[in-house]
C-alpha cells in the first residue's frame, strides 16, 4: 500500500519532471534528487531506476557505489553507544577503526542519571561528532548509528550489562527515547543520524547465544521484552531495530516475523532493520535452521530486515544468495524493492541525495572532542553517579586534606568494546590531586613471581616475544602484578616492561599495554591446588575447541616457552608463586598516614564479563575486598569508588562511604572530584536491584520468565544489597500531600536540607487483585527535580487507567482490570515515602472458554515445558522436555465437554486433568508421528464431563509440540 501512495505521488509530481535517462553527470535532475517532491516518490523514483542486481548489493552492510546514478558507497552501522566507538575501514578489508572522540559514561551510567534532557543532549552530542568523522571520511564513518542498546537487565551477570540501560523496561524506553530523539536531531525531515535499536529481543545471555532459545511466555514478551523497542519507535527516536542473535521461542531472532509486522507498526516512518554480525550464516551454520544460504536469506527478507552484516565488506555472497533465492521463488520481486526502499529511506532522511547534502551536512570535524563536549561529559559523568552509603556525614570531602588514592582503578581508566579512544585522561588521582593538599597512591596490586617447580626456574618476559620459564632469578622481567577482577580471573602485568601477559594464540608474550581485542587473551586463573602450588588456567574469551582446542591449561615445554598444552589442572606445569610486595599491606599503610582514604575497586570493561562472555558471579576479587577491608581498618574515613558495569555484590560494607559509577570516559576524575568535594551533589540512582549474591537470581536460561523466577524490582521477595531507584544525596527530601485521581498524582517535595540538589521522584503502583500474579511494584514514572534549600516544588504525573494495562493471555490483548491500585512514590522502589489507593472501574477477566480454539502458548502456568516455532514462519506451540510436564488454563467454564481436540505435531500424548497436574484425568489424546515436528494433525479424544469453572491442566509427553485445543 505504502508503494502504490508512493507510486501515485511520483506519477503526480513528474508531470512537471521529464522522464528520461538521464547520464551519471547530470543526476541532480533526476526526480529522487528533487528535495521538493514527496519522500514515498523519491524513494520510488531511484527504487524503480536500479537493476535487479544493484537492488540486491544494497541490502549487505556495505552499499556499493552505482556511478551511473552516482550513487556513492555507503556503509551501515557505526557503532556509537556511548559516544562514537568505532566503525571498519573499506580500504583495510573491514578492519575495525577506533575513533578518537567524547567518550561518555557507559550506557547503564547514563540511565543512572534518570535525566531524560541531559541524555538528549549526548545523543546530539554523539550525532555531532558522528557527522564530524563522517566529514571526515564518510567511507569509515557511516551515519547508520547501532545504538542504542534497549534490552531490559533482567540479570547481572549477564556480559553485555553495561551496554544496556535498566532492568526496567519503562526507563529503558524512556533512556533510548532521549538518545535517539538526540541523535536524531529536530529536523522534521532530515536525520543528523539514523540510530538503530539493539538487539530484538528477548536476549540477556552470551553463552551460546546463537544456539540458544529464551522461553518468553506472551505476558513476558510483550510487557517486558518488547515494550522498551516499542517506546522509543513510538516516539519517533529510532529508524530501525537490530534483529539478536538467540532464538525466541524456538526460532531465530533473525526470521522473527515482529521484524515484518509488530516492530514496524510502532513507527510512522519506514524502518531500516538489520541483522547482527554473521547472523545470516548462522542460520545454516550453528542454527542449523535453513538447509541453504538462498532459502535462509530469503527468510531473513521475507521476515522483515533490510540489511545483512556479513561477510565483513564482501556482498556477493548475500547477492548471489538472494538471486538464487529470487530464482527458485522463495523471494518476491516487490519483496526486494520494499527492503530496498527501506534500505534507502534513511539515506534519504539523512540528505545524501539533497543538492545540499541537508541541514547536518556543514557540521565539521572540529565538533569532535571539542571543549563544550568535554564540559557535557565532565557533567553526565557526575551526575551519573550513584551515593550507595554515607554514614557519619563523611561525604563531602573537604578541600585541602591529604588523601590516599589507592586501588587497581586509582590511576588508570579503561574503556570498553563498545567506547571509542580516550583522547585523554583524568584519572581519580588526577581529579583528586587537583583538590588535596597531597596525595599518595598505590595500586593494591601484589607483585609476584612463578617459579617452575619442575626445573625450578621462574617465568620472565625478558623476551616480549615469547614468555618462558628459563629465569634463574626473580627479577623485573620476571614479576608480575596481579589483580584480581572476579570470577578468579586476573591479569599479570609484567613489571620491566608494563605489558600484560596474554596467550596470542600461542606462543605467552607480554605485548599489550591493556586487556583488549575480541577474544581478549590477557586473562588468567591463578588456581591454587592447595599443596602450596599454582597452576595457570587460561581463562580468554572463546575457549571452545573449535579455537583453541581443549587445553586451556598452562605447560612449560622443554624450551621453557609457556604454551596450553593441558586439559585439566592435573597435567599443568606447577608453580610456586611468590608474593615479593604485598598490595593490600602496602596500600594499608599508605592509607593509615593521611587524612582520607579513598578505595577505587571495580571491573576491568574487557576482563570477567563482556560480549561473547558472561559472568558467573557477583562479587569483586577476592584481593579487591581485602584492599578495602585493610584500608578501612587502618583509616576510619574510608571512602569506597566501585567502578563497574554491572551491580556489585559488595561484601566489605562496613565503610563509611560508598560511590558507584560506570567506565565514565576522559572525565572521569574530575566528575569524581566534582560529587567527592561537594561541587556536585550526586542524584543517580540505580537502574538494577543489586543482589546480595547469587542465591538470588535463576539458574541457566530461566533467567527469561521474569514472573515466574520473581525477578527484579517488580517481582522479586528476596531483600538486595541496594534496591532498584536507589542513591542518596548531600541533602533531604520530604514527600507531602500526595493526591491521585482525575488521571493525574501529584506530590509536594521539600528539599529539608542546607544545599541545592536534585531529587528523583519516582512513582509506582501495585494492583491489589488481578486474575494473575501482578508486579509487587511497577514503575509508571519519574520526574527529576531541583531544589534549592528549603524549597518546595508539587510533581504532577499523568496516570490514566490505559497506563494501568497489562496482557491478558487469556484474550491476547491489552487489559486494565478493574481492581484497587496502590499509588506509591518515593525516593526508591525500596523508599516509598506517600501511598495513597485509587479505585479503578475497568475489566474483569472473564472464564476461559476452552470450547474454542484455544493457543497452547496461552497458559497461565506451566512446568519444564518449552515454547517452540510452530512453523519456520510464524507461530509458538508448547513442548515437553521431560515426561510430566505441564501447562495450566485457569479458571476455565467448563461446560461437560465430552471431547477433546488437538492440534499437534510430532508425536505423543495429551493428557486432560483437573484441579492440577496430578487431579483427575478426563481423558487422553494420542497423536501418531506426524513425520515431521511442523506436520501438524488434529486428533480427538472421548473425556468425562465435567461442569464448572476449575483449572485444567494439559500433561504433556515429550516429542509433542501442541499448538492449540479445544473441549467440547
């Protein structure tokens, strides 16, 4: 429809527009050049000029050039998360370019601040300095932004947490809406740049992502995963959404129909989806979805995406596939022309076929690390900040005392995969010195040496090139630094020549200044084996068999070189390791003589958890906590910096202060100093419940089902280390007169303290009935305020009872049940100050009627089943993985249906109870083998009658995949 509108508007506008063809040189005449006509038309104009092999090379990653419609190379996707990161080369065969520019705090920072204008103002500050390095050399550096990151943070430990924004799906879209609305620009119809969402959906584990399935039930799926992607499209802020890498429900993320229909209902403008990295072959590949590439990419069409990242700067591949495809019929001429259409609407948005090049075209390249950027960074990353815990009043600090800066981040700053170079570097110490009288700093690190026990020679780096254990002495080349970063790993940094000790893909070498690259080989577990020797258990990313092959444990050759020559810790080389300086004793001390001690523990970005690699745990390094136990005891007034991506389960509390931030970019130091010293009176607040361990999270991948699993704020019993919502402030606030009703709440906040400073004023509400298990909290807004001392402000917010809705799986459609809410705001979901109750006149859910066809996926409850693909194209059903398990419909009018219908595929049985799954049996529906697990037959079976409303259970054999039921 939308093409024959176009066609329509062209056909119109070229009465006035001769047609004819028109040679390279003069193609500014050429209709979709003219600026003047309508979008659809332009789009249709240069669409229906392109032949059908050029059509096919604009849907890879990287567009060629077309001279004779002088179209030029165009490059998708630079990445930009939290300032622009890096893009790959053309001329270097898709090498990765990093970029040198503002780098500001790490996506889940920039939540903290809750500040949806502050984060508008980085997005256009990212925008700007994308079109800078666009300007200068727009081959590297496309306008096709891949951020930002909107997948909702249901579980810490998963590796990519600090490229999303929060564990709550309302402040997500909130978040991307502001940094896409900046990156986006204000013009009405052009684009400073175009972001793209990542990743639809449903994706929160890195372990065999691209194998794995999340199991959403609907009401998951659509109030959790998928809302933060809907916000934001709704609002305009984004033109297109990144497909992820896992299985939702049993089919690849990569042919997920949303792609075609839900996802592009959300947006009044024409989206531009792409695939991830390599998705399109994992299809054929790890997926095993699709027996040839042509009938994969196909799918990928046909399911709604416009681009394929693959191959790195090679499209023949993806081309030749798709002619094939379009050969044998698997694809549509009108297919490829709306996915080629959708590829070029944002080239159009963002002015390339403008004779002007549109109003971004003239921002230069001196935007770029520019000293008003510098300032915009120095400010989010304070405000960014997060005050955990301040007893005593030991925060602020104030000016001129002396201070100990100690720890493994107190001097140094790291970025991430995702960050671009840092242009420079204000480290704590930096920031710090520029306020103390004196300063003193020690890294916490121990200093030690690895002596072969089996030839009693210690491991050295006097050759970069090759590590060996051939030293007679333990001298500098023949020390390391160690710390620890959690989950056992560590990095050894070697102290002659300050190069971390990495693998290389063999032989060690010590040639790296940072832990850093894809598979990021500078890790290492230094296990103890309790006889008073260690081994060393390569720990880099990627160590499956198919990279480096089943040893991952470190041997000493009969050259003395270091390579992996075992498969457990029994057939490691052994080593004594001598710890020639003890960090925490030397940091201590250091601590004990000066006025002020300040702790600078955390993360390393690239090491314990990243993409491609989860973490398994919480905690810091076991060497981190004991840094912060000894400083503390040697100086009462010990402040604590956690550095981190992700939440922290901190266990040496007993410090006065505690100040959390992300990897915050150059400026980290002196936002530090700014919120340490006062300058700056923190107001972040946490976006994640901090867990107190990992007792309190799901194992594996029930992570998915938050209802279920009782996970974050909204669903979770267990008490956290810090609640979602959390931070504290140098003042206080006090919350009155709350009032609800007429579609509105409000609330007067007083700020009661002796300073300025900002406030998050958060509402939630419960719903006190409901047919299902409802959220225990729900955020429904939150406002951030500023008051002067002793000033007051009333917060108004919008709540309709539309605002209230949740899915109903019962009719699979949005409900607002009529029910007592609970209105409750507060500093955190754990400090509600002011409740109130509102009435609300909606529905109630009627009886299940189970007389229709009702969807197996429609389940109230359910035990060990799967949800899985009922067809490569569309559809979810239910499996069982092992015998006795169950789905439940609730509260269902029965009205003594005599038979029960199937649907299903596969073969086994379907066992009819009441009450629950071990109530009593009406009946039993045996399907024969289908021959294949899409092959679906209806079968029936005779049941005893039974009236009343009841719970039905449905008890499922495995090999079976039940779409859909019926009792009559």
């Amino acid at each position: 429809m939308r093409r024959r509108r176009g066609l329509a508007l062209l056909a119109a506008a070229l009465l006035t527009v001769p047609l004819t063809a028109t040679p390279a040189h003069a193609a500014e005449t050429l209709p979709f050049r003219d600026p003047s006509l309508p979008l659809p038309a332009r789009i249709d104009d240069l669409v229906g000029r392109l032949t059908v092999t050029e059509k096919l090379s604009l849907l890879h990653q990287y567009q060629p050039a077309i001279p004779r419609l002088g179209l030029a190379a165009v490059k998708s996707g630079t990445e930009a998360l939290h300032g622009v990161a890096w893009s790959n080369d053309y001329a270097a065969g898709g090498a990765k370019v990093d970029a040198t520019a503002t780098v500001f705090p790490q996506a889940v920072g920039l939540a903290s601040t809750w500040d949806p204008a502050l984060i508008q103002r980085v997005g256009t500050a990212v925008g700007d300095e994308a079109r800078g390095l666009h300007a200068r050399n727009p081959t590297v550096w496309g306008l096709n932004l891949w951020a930002p990151v909107v997948n909702p943070l249901r579980d810490p430990r998963w590796g990519r947490n600090e490229e999303g924004y929060s564990e709550d799906p309302l402040l997500s879209g909130t978040i991307a809406t502001a940094y896409g609305r900046g990156l986006q620009g204000d013009d009405p119809a052009h684009l400073r740049t175009a972001p793209t969402l990542k990743h639809y959906a449903a994706y929160n584990n890195e372990t065999k992502r691209d194998q794995t399935s999340s199991n959403v039930p609907q009401r998951v799926l659509n109030e959790y995963d998928r809302k933060p992607f809907e916000i934001a499209l709704r609002a305009g802020a984004a033109t297109g959404v990144m497909s992820s890498y896992n299985l939702i429900n049993g089919r690849p993320a990569t042919v997920d129909p949303d792609l075609a229909g839900l996802v592009r209902g959300w947006s009044d403008q024409r989206l531009y989806n792409v695939t991830d990295a390599w998705a399109p072959t994992n299809l054929t590949g790890s997926q095993g979805y699709f027996a040839t590439q042509a009938e994969a990419d196909a799918a990928v069409v046909r399911a709604g995406l416009d681009s394929f990242t693959v191959n790195d700067t090679n499209g023949e591949p993806t081309v030749t596939a798709l002619q094939q495809a379009l050969d044998q019929g698997l694809l549509t001429q009108e297919q490829v022309d709306t996915a080629v259409g959708n590829a070029l609407s944002i080239r159009f948005r963002l002015g390339e076929f403008d004779p002007d090049g549109g109003p971004y075209a003239k921002i230069p390249a001196s935007v770029v690390d520019s000293p008003p950027h510098r300032q915009l960074a120095r400010e989010t990353a304070a405000d960014a900040m997060v005050l955990l815990k301040n007893s005593a009043g030991l925060l602020p600090i104030k000016a001129g005392g002396s201070v100990a800066v100690v720890g493994p981040l107190a001097d140094t700053l790291y970025t991430d995969w995702y960050g671009g170079q840092l242009p420079y570097e204000v480290t704590a110490l930096d920031g710090i010195t520029e306020r103390a009288s004196s300063t003193v700093t020690a890294a916490g690190a121990d200093r030690i040496a690895l002596k072969d026990v089996t030839t009693g020679r210690y491991v050295t780096a006097l050759d970069p090139d090759a590590v060996t254990a051939t030293a007679t002495s333990a001298d500098a080349a023949a020390q390391f630094d160690a710390v620890d970063w959690g989950d056992g790993v560590s990095t050894l940094r070697n102290a002659a020549n300050g190069k971390y000790l990495a693998y290389n893909w063999g032989p060690f070498v010590t040639h790296d200044t940072a832990p850093t690259g894809w598979f990021v080989q500078q890790q290492v577990k230094v296990e103890d084996q309790g006889d008073g020797t260690v081994v060393l258990h390569y720990a880099g990313y990627e160590t499956q068999e198919s990279w480096f092959g089943a040893n991952t444990y470190v041997t000493v050759g009969t050259d003395g070189k270091l390579g992996l020559g075992s498969a457990t810790a029994a057939g490691a080389a052994h080593f004594t390791k001598e710890v020639l300086v003890d960090g925490v004793t030397t940091a201590a001390a250091a601590a004990a003589k000066q006025q002020t001690a300040v702790v600078v523990v955390g993360t390393n970005p690239f090491v314990a958890g990243r993409e491609a690699h989860d973490r398994t745990g919480l905690s810091l390094g076991a060497r981190q906590e004991a840094l912060i136990k000894a400083v503390r005891a040697a100086n009462p007034r010990t402040v604590v910096v956690l550095q981190s991506s992700y939440p922290i389960a901190l266990a040496a509390q007993d410090v006065p202060g505690v100040v959390w931030t992300t990897h915050a970019g150059a400026e980290t130091g002196h936002a530090l100093a700014d919120v340490l010293y006062g300058d700056v009176n923190p107001a972040g607040k946490l976006t994640q419940t901090w867990p107190r361990s990992t007792a309190d999270l799901p194992a594996g991948l029930n992570q998915y089902d938050i209802v279920k699993t009782e996970q974050t704020y909204q669903y979770a019993t267990t008490t956290p280390l810090y609640p979602f919502g959390h931070g504290l402030s140098y003042t206080s606030f006090r919350y009155s007169g709350l009032k609800a009703g007429g579609g509105k709440v409000s609330v007067t906040v007083t700020n009661t303290g002796k300073r300025a400073g900002d406030e998050v004023v958060q509402l939630y509400t419960h719903q006190r009935t409901s047919r299902d298990t409802t959220a225990i909290k729900q955020l429904r807004d939150f406002r951030k305020v500023r008051l002067a001392a002793g000033r007051s402000t009333t917060v108004t917010f919008s709540l309709t009872p539309r605002d209230l809705a949740r899915w109903d799986q019962t009719r699979q459609r949005w409900v607002t049940e009529a029910s007592v809410y609970d209105i409750l705001v507060g500093s955190s979901s754990g400090d509600i100050r002011q409740r109130a109750s509102l009435p609300v006149r909606g529905e109630t859910v009627p009886a299940r009627d189970l007389s229709t066809v009702t969807r197996a996926e429609t389940f109230d409850d359910y035990s060990g089943v799967q949800l899985l693909d009922e067809s490569k194209v569309s559809g979810t059903v239910v499996g069982a993985v092992t015998a006795g398990d169950w789905i439940v419909f609730r509260d269902a009018a029965l009205r003594a249906g005599k038979t029960l219908t199937v649907r299903a595929a596969g073969a086994g049985s379907v066992q009819v109870r009441v009450g629950s799954p071990t109530g009593r049996l009406l009946g039993t529906a045996t399907v024969g083998d289908t021959g294949s697990v899409y092959a679906y037959t209806e079968v029936s079976a005779p049941l005893a009658a039974v009236s009343g409303r009841r719970d039905v259970c449905l008890v499922l054999s495995p090999g079976l995949r039940v779409a859909s039921f019926r009792i009559r």
